[in-house]
C-alpha cells in the first residue's frame, strides 16, 4: 500500500535515524531532540542528514563536532522530525522495529530506506566477493530488514553474536545480543538463487542434535511439498514408500491470538499402506478465526478430526472436510468444535465419495460448556457411494450444556443411480466421465 505522504527525502531520513538515530525528550529543558551520530570521517552522510532535516521541517539543525571522540553528531529539535522518526520507527536501539505503514509501502519505495540504512550503519568487504554486512542489537528490526530484502529479490542471512558480560577499560558492561545481516549483492558470488518466487540455499551440513522441546513447520503453498524454515529458507519435502505397512503419526497445534485470521490447509495423499493417525487441533481466543481446510485421498486408513476450541468472545471455527475412499481405503474423518465462551460460532462441512469397496465415515464432536451463552454452530454432512461394494457412516455426537444454543445438524447420502449413468452416456459421455 502506498503512502505518497512518505517521500524519497523522508524514507532516507528514516534509514539514517534506523543506522545513527535517537529521539528523546530533554530532562531539563522538556522539548523533543533527534540526534545522528556518526564518525569525523563521515562529514558527507552528517551534512546529508542535515539537509535532508532542513528539507522536510524548515529547520536547520546543529552539527556539533567532537574532535576528542572523533565525532560528528547531527542534532534537531524540530517536534515534526521528532513525531516522524517515533511514528515510523518506534523504539530504542535495542527493541526499535519499521512500523506497520512502512512494511506495506511498495518495494521500491522500501529500497530507498534499506539502501540509506545500510550506508549509515553498513559495511563491505572484498575478499574475491562483496559482502554487505549491517548490526543491530533489535531482533525485530533484523527480521523486518530481512523480509524486504526478499522483497528485493535478496537473501540475507542472519547470525547472532550473544551478548553477556564484559569489561570496557576497567568498567563492566553488560552487552546485548547483536543480529548480523549479511548478503551478496553478487549474483555470481551468491550461493542462493532465485527462481520462480523461491530461495534456494545450499545445505552444508546435516547434524543431529538433542532436542526435548517443541518442534513447528509452518508449510509454504507452492507447486511441490515445501516448509519455511528460519525465515526464507525452502527444502524439499518427501513421502516414501514401504513395502510393508507404515504408521504415520503428527501433531498440528495451531494457536490463534486476540483478532488473528488462520487457514490451515492440508492434502492428504500417503501410499495405500499408510495407517494415518494424526492430531489436529487449534486455540481461538477473542474474535479469532480459525479455517480448517482438509483433503484426504490417500492412505489405506486415516483417521483425523481437526478440533478447534473456541476459547473467547466472538471466535469462529470453520472446518472443511472432504475425503476420497478407493479400493481398500477406509477414510475416517471429522471435526471437533468446543465451545468454551459465549457468542462463538462453528460451522462443520464434510463431504465424501466412496466407490469399489472403499469406505468413509463421518466422526464428529460439537459440545457447548456450561456457560457458553449464545453459541451457532452448524453440521452438514453430504455423502456419495458410486457402488454396490462401497459404505458410508455418520457418528455425530453432540453435547450441549447451554439451553440458548442454536445447533442444526443435518446429513445426506446419495447414490449414481444406473439410469443417471445410461443418460449421460446417451449424451456422448464414457461412463468414467459420467461417474466424474
């Protein structure tokens, strides 16, 4: 989203307040004061500052010099520099971040405020390649810079220096984790590539490591099996194939703030000797939205219900299920919505198709607490048999605690009739596509 407020002039002050900047009230005299703080040799980008302040308050600011400590400081006491510089990037060295105005502005214009940031707090080193390196001690910060650079078509990778104890000419100091930012802007020096909207990095090593905590893979949409990892690093993922029967067996735990918006989205298409049990379930709090979007075609067993529970005021659920049965399958599937607060609301869908022999199965869970006021929840179970061989079942099960909730459940099943096939097939069509 553009802002055409925000001006080539006004993105570069930014990117030089992100590199040298402060902005902080005075004790004494309580008006507002930006400093830049640069080095004696950096007299080009001081006096660049101080025209690019002139230009957007009106206000020429001071250049103190400092020939003991070999600097140079730029200081304004405009309120509208002030104003602009805490609005667009709020916070101290350590906890600053680009606010949400300026991660939505096109990437070109974000090019302009990343390319000063770098020339205030950047380095490049030669050593048969360029490396472009910046530090900041916020971790947010880092990550922002990080995203747009990939918006620019640029991997940068980050490394942490930990910070801890340490003594400066005889006086402790406590140091903060720093966060390295470092790329090649040559291509050709560059391990990473760019093609069709993904980073390939090259993997240099594989080691195991001992690891009791919690593991999560947020999956990436995309025209093969992907998963993000640590920022915009994509591999390859693969399902093989046993000879004997194999258990596959995971856990999805999604957990949705105050006001978020998730769609989770899976399709499902393990070999015919997979047994598939897996857990799914996510947290809505207050006026969250949870989607579960979930296919099944694969396997010889899968069952999964996902779950949503519906933990604050105004959360809603929204579970698709849609699953296939062939030969020798047997689709288990479902969805669970626990109401926990008033005024939530659920929805369940699940459609099905069985045909030579296989067999699907609806199993669901709607309960509403004691306590859960003014709870909407709505089951619809449709399903199609193709054959004679072929079995579909519904097990709803409904627990409800509050009289005022509004619960509709209904089911049908269907199947192809032979003369809708002989019908189809007078008009042109094989009988595979009159099935489809």
């Amino acid at each position: 989203e553009d802002a055409p407020e925000l001006n080539e002039d006004i993105l570069r002050l930014l990117g030089y307040y992100l590199a040298e900047g402060s902005a902080f009230i005075h004790k004494s005299l309580g008006i507002p004061v930006v400093e830049f703080s640069f080095g004696t040799d950096e007299e080009e980008l001081a006096e660049e500052v101080a025209r690019l302040v002139e230009e957007i308050s009106g206000k020429r600011p001071s250049i103190i010099r400092d020939a003991r400590r070999n600097a140079l400081t730029v200081v304004s006491y405009s309120k509208e520099i002030y104003e602009l510089c805490s609005k667009e990037c709020p916070g101290q060295s350590h906890d600053r971040f680009l606010s949400r105005r300026i991660m939505k502005l096109p990437p070109e214009k974000q090019r302009i405020l990343v390319e000063a940031y770098l020339k205030g707090d950047g380095s490049v080193y030669r050593r048969g390649r360029v490396l472009v390196r910046a530090t900041t001690t916020s971790k947010l910060l880092a990550f922002q810079l990080q995203e747009i650079l990939a918006r620019l078509g640029i991997f940068a990778s980050i490394m942490v220096r930990k910070g801890g104890e340490d003594k400066i000419g005889g006086r402790r100091i406590t140091r903060k984790d720093q966060y390295i930012i470092a790329f090649s802007p040559n291509k050709r020096w560059s391990e990473v590539r760019l093609v069709n909207g993904f980073f390939y990095v090259p993997i240099r090593r594989v080691r195991r490591i001992k690891y009791k905590g919690r593991v999560y893979n947020l999956e990436v949409v995309g025209p093969h099996d992907s998963y993000l990892v640590k920022g915009f690093t994509v591999h390859n993922c693969t399902a093989p194939i046993y000879s004997t029967h194999s258990l596959h067996s995971a856990v999805v735990e999604i957990v949705a703030k105050k006001g978020a918006y998730v769609r989770y989205t899976t399709l499902q298409n393990w070999s015919s000797n997979v047994y598939n049990l897996v857990t799914k379930r996510a947290h809505a709090y207050e006026y969250a939205t949870v989607e579960w979007v979930d296919a099944n075609i694969g396997s010889k067993v899968t069952m999964k219900y996902p779950s949503v529970y519906l933990l604050g005021k105004g959360a809603k659920a929204d579970i698709l299920s849609v699953a296939f049965a062939g030969r020798g399958q047997h689709q288990d599937t479902g969805a669970k919505a626990v109401h926990l607060a008033s005024d939530t609301t659920s929805r369940i869908t699940s459609k099905s198709v069985c045909k030579d022999g296989g067999r699907t199965s609806y199993r669901g869970l709607l309960h509403v607490a004691k306590g859960a006021k003014n709870v909407k929840s709505s089951v619809r179970c449709d399903a199609l048999i193709l054959d004679d061989l072929s079995r579909t079942d519904t097990y709803p099960y409904n627990e409800i605690y509050e009289d005022d909730a509004t619960i509709t459940h209904e089911a049908t099943v269907g199947k192809i009739s032979e003369d809708q096939i002989f019908y189809l097939m007078s008009r042109g069509l094989t009988e595979q596509e009159a099935l489809n």
